[in-house]
C-alpha cells in the first residue's frame, strides 16, 4: 500500500512537472513577443513618469524663483483734483462721429494708461481676444497703426484725458 501511495506521488509529481514545463514553453517560447512588448512598454512607462516628475519638480523651482524675486509696483495714484477743478469727460460727439462705442473708449483709455491686453482683460472681465478686437476697431476708426498713434489721436480729439 505504501509503495502505491509512493508510485502515485511520483507520477502525480511528474505530471505536475511535465504540466508546469508545458506551461512555461506556451507562455514563454510561444509568447515572447507579447511578454517582451510588455517589458518594454512597462519600461518606457516608468521612464515616462521618472521624467515628468523631474520636469515639473524643475518648474515647479523656477517658478518659486520667480516668486521670491517678485517686484511689487505701486499703482498709479490719480491726481487729486483742484477744487475748481471738474474731472474728465469725454467729447461724446466727436466719439459718435467716429461711430467709437462706449467699450471701444473704455479700452482706448486702459490703453492709455499702459495696461496690457492681458491686463485690460483682466479688469474687464473679458477675453483676450475681444480686447484685441475692441482695440483694432478703435485703432482703425481712429486711423492709427500702433497702440501709442491712438492714445495720441485720442488725446488730440479730446476722447482721453
């Protein structure tokens, strides 16, 4: 009785093993390709992510540098008015002669003030692209080319102050 239980031990054993082989040769041999495809895409991945953290760790310190070197400028203060005084208002008959809407002056006048499109943009709550928009209307109604030509214009028609 104890050899039998022994014999079918080993041969269960061998049929495990024989088993095990056969499957290794199918996953291995018959699949090299997919298991080697597997590798490197797991490669390449794991590149990827090495990289990307060390790119945006590196940005991530610029931009702390740009923090701490920051320049924080004052605003321009307005002017405070004489007492006889009466502040600006614009000729609004020369303004609709040249057909210039109420936003077309809102913009012209934080152009003249320096403000950039970006800025301008900002405060109006608009994009950037209808500031661009605004300003080259403006520009072409007022005939000029460049930003500094229709602040001038302006001034001379006594649309900006």
């Amino acid at each position: 009785m104890k050899r039998h239980v022994l014999i079918f031990g080993l041969v269960g054993g061998l049929l495990i093993a024989i088993l095990q082989y056969t499957e290794y040769r199918f996953v291995v041999i018959e699949h090299s390709v997919e298991l080697y495809g597997a590798l490197v895409a797991i490669l390449f991945a794991a590149f990827g992510i090495w990289l990307g953290l060390r790119i945006t760790r590196g940005r991530e310190t610029i931009r702390e540098t740009v923090v701490v070197r920051e320049v924080l400028v004052a605003a321009e203060a307005a002017a405070p008015l004489a007492s006889d005084a009466a502040p600006f208002a614009p000729d609004t008959a020369r303004q609709q002669s040249l057909g210039i809407t109420a936003r077309e002056l809102e913009i012209l006048t934080l152009v003249a003030r320096g403000l950039s499109n970006r800025e301008i943009a900002t405060q109006l709550f608009v994009s950037e692209n209808t500031v661009k928009t605004h300003c080259a209307r403006a520009f072409d109604k007022l005939g000029a080319a460049r930003r500094t030509q229709a602040v001038l214009r302006g001034k001379e028609l006594g649309l900006l102050p």
